[in-house]
C-alpha cells in the first residue's frame, strides 16, 4: 500500500516542467489528462500551504527535501514560495544539504534548534526522529510506517 501514501504533489525541476512542455506540445491535440494532472498538483500544493499557513506560524520548518540522500526534491517548489510570500519564515532541516542555505532559506544542522525554532515541521513522511515533537509536525502521511 506505499504507493497509495499521499504526498504533497509532485514537484522538484524535472517533472512540472516536462508535464507543462507536454502540454504545450500537444496543444492542438484533443486531450484532458496531462493538463488535468497539472492542475490538480497546482490544486493540491495550494490546499497544502493554506493548511500550514492557517496554523499561523512565524517560523515553518522543513524537515528534509530528499527523499533519499541522492536526490534532492528540489524544495525550490512552488509550495515553499506560496508559505514564503505570506511573511512566514523557512527553515530546513536536510543532513544531506552540505549549503548553509537553500533557496533563500536557512539550512539548520542542530536537529533540537531546528525543532525549537519551528512552529510547523513539514515532513513528507513521519520519522522516528520527529515523535517528539509530533505536535509541531504536518504530514499527509496516512500510514506513519513508510
């Protein structure tokens, strides 16, 4: 059942671009999927950030943007910058991210000052290292064992 575990959209450099230029390569080619596909993940990262931001937080953590250490979800996703341009503060939580900062944003390495400053902690996916602080944590994770 992992491949029925929401996310929070696709996103990242590749696929929302390859999806708009299909698109536009099919412009005058009778279809609905891919612009459908479009829209529901402009849709859903839209629903997202109006989740996180009606928790008025100050400051919105997000705790890793790769899924494995080798592949960076790009955070640079429209989703950060929809909570961005609301005056909300974000910082990242990434081991993987040897930069000090990521898109504008604050790369945190001590995981209790990354927890401490956040009011929201976004994760993909609930982690062992975040039950905590759970009370802080915004998922769409159904399962909480992927």
């Amino acid at each position: 059942m992992q491949y029925n575990n929401p996310s929070f959209g696709y996103g990242g450099y590749c696929l929302p671009k390859d999806t708009k230029q299909l698109l536009a390569n099919y412009d005058n080619v009778p279809n609905n999927i891919v612009g459908a596909i479009v829209d529901a993940n402009r849709t859903r990262k839209d629903f997202i950030a109006e989740q996180i931001l009606e928790k008025n937080p100050k400051t919105v953590g997000i705790y890793r943007l790769a899924m494995k250490e080798t592949a960076i979800n790009e955070g640079k996703d429209d989703f950060m910058e929809r909570i961005r341009a609301k005056g909300v503060n974000i910082v990242i939580y990434d081991p993987s991210l040897k930069t000090d900062t990521f898109e504008n944003s604050k790369v945190i390495r001590d995981f209790d000052e990354f927890c401490n400053m956040s009011d929201v902690i976004v994760a993909n996916r609930m982690d062992n290292m975040l039950s905590d602080v759970k009370e802080k944590v915004y998922t769409r994770d159904i399962y909480f064992r992927d």
